[in-house]
C-alpha cells in the first residue's frame, strides 16, 4: 500500500476498494441493499483507517484494525 500511495494512485486505491467492499456486502448480505452512497460512506472510513496505519508505520497489528472495523461497520439499511 506505501508504494501505491507513494506513486499518487490514492484514488484508484480507494476506488477498487470500495469495488470490492460493494462486492463483499452484496455477497454476505444479499437482502441488503445498501445505496451505493452508503457504501462509499463505509470504503471511506476503512480507507482513511488503512492510510493511518501506513503512516503509522504499521504499529497497530492489523487484527485490532479489523476488530475495529468490524465493530464500526454499518450494514443496515
């Protein structure tokens, strides 16, 4: 992820995560429909989490990130 944000492809990172973030709400949840604001709502969060953590160099371990992703997720409509 240092790398990719190192060449300026923030956008494309952010933009294939919540691609894939869309894809894993409609998997888990099928009944959920989500508007597609929400998710970019949520990609954003995780995003921003992920780019601290890189600025951070990495000094939380990654299972507390997702422990707190996963606490802090709203899938709900």
């Amino acid at each position: 992820m240092k790398l990719f944000l190192n060449a300026g492809l923030e956008g494309e990172l952010l933009n294939q995560q919540t691609k894939f973030l869309k894809e894993l709400i409609n998997y888990s949840h099928p009944n959920l429909k989500l508007p597609s604001y929400a998710i970019s709502y949520q990609s954003g969060g995780i995003y921003m989490l992920l780019i601290w953590w890189v600025g951070h160099n990495y000094q939380k371990p990654v299972s507390e990130l997702l422990s707190y992703i996963e606490n802090h997720i709203v899938i709900n409509s």
